[in-house]
C-alpha cells in the first residue's frame, strides 16, 4: 500500500514539475515573440513611388534613401525622404526631411528632423525660391497640404518670416501662418 502512495505522490510531484516546466518555456517563447514582432517585415533601399493624375501626368513622387515596415506599429519609416510635387501652373515643390513615417491606415507622411518645403522655380525663370524650415510636418498627398505647429522660418528672396504653427496649400499656393508671425527684410 505504502508503495501506491509513493508512486501516486511521485507521478503528482512529476505532473506539477512537467506543468512547472511548460509554464515557464511558455512565457520564454511568448517574450521572443514580441520581440521578433517589433522588427521591420520588409525593407527597401532606393525608394521611388510615382503618382499620375487620370490624364496620365506626373502629379508626385516620393523618393527615399531607405524604408521599412514595422508590422506591430502599423508603420512604414522612410530615411531620408523627399516629395515633388507639380501644380497645374507647372510649379514644382520639394519636400525634404531627414526622417518619415506613413500610417498603414492612410496615406499621410509625417516628416521629422530638418523639414524643408522649397519651391523650385522653372529654369530660365529668375524668380526667387520660397523656402519653408521646420521640425515636423504632416503631409497630405492627395490634398497637396502641408501643416505643422511647430516653428518655422520662411525665407524668400531678401525677408525672413518666423512664426508658430502654419498651413500651405500647395495646389492654390496659399500659406496660412498661425501665430507668433515676425517678418524681416533686408536690402
């Protein structure tokens, strides 16, 4: 008799070691999991996406040095990327930034670090360039907007413009600067 219970409470001491074991082995490949998540699913180099109007014209093109899709953010970051855009009047814009990111739920490219918008004017054409400065910017491409409430310098031929926060239709070439705006011009 003093047997079966010693095998009973071997087979139960062996049972809760087994289970023990399971659990922990479990919560080991459940944390490598995660971690493998938070690594980028593809990567590119030499980005170059097109966009043409139902006409067939170049309407923009996304260019970066480098992108990768992070699956467990949603996310695909882009290094270096820069954005043309012509307008109907054959007015070209560069956006420019050291870093982006594109949301897999929309087409917004939000822009970081060394933010530049510079209008490029057509050659032969001597007119001054406007160009933007900024942090960050969130921009649009099926509206041609770019928007930020970061700060900003604008420099176009011989003023310089400050200002806090600001919104530029790129298609009606309007800018809206919203607040903290100071202009200088030198000669």
């Amino acid at each position: 008799m003093r047997k079966r219970y010693l095998l009973l409470v071997l087979a139960v001491v062996f049972g809760l070691t087994l289970l023990a074991v399971e659990r922990y082995t479990t919560e080991l490949v459940t944390a490598a999991t995660q971690v493998v998540s938070l690594e980028p699913d593809y990567y590119g180099k030499q980005l170059r996406h097109r966009h043409y109007d139902a006409l067939g014209q170049l309407q923009q093109t996304l260019q970066a040095d480098g992108s990768s899709h992070i699956p467990a953010f949603s996310e695909t970051r882009l290094d270096k990327p820069v954005i043309i855009t012509q307008t109907a009047p054959q007015q070209t814009w560069r956006v420019s930034a050291e870093s982006g990111r594109i949301q897999d739920a929309n087409s917004q490219v939000e822009l970081r670090n060394q933010v530049e918008i510079r209008s490029l004017a057509e050659t032969g054409q001597t007119n001054d360039t406007l160009s933007i400065e900024t942090s960050q910017l969130l921009y649009q491409p099926e509206l041609a907007t770019a928007s930020t409430t970061k700060q900003v310098t604008i420099r176009n031929g011989n003023s310089i413009t400050h200002a806090t926060g600001m919104t530029l239709d790129i298609k009606r070439q309007h800018l809206d600067l919203q607040e903290h705006v100071s202009t200088r011009y030198v000669q």
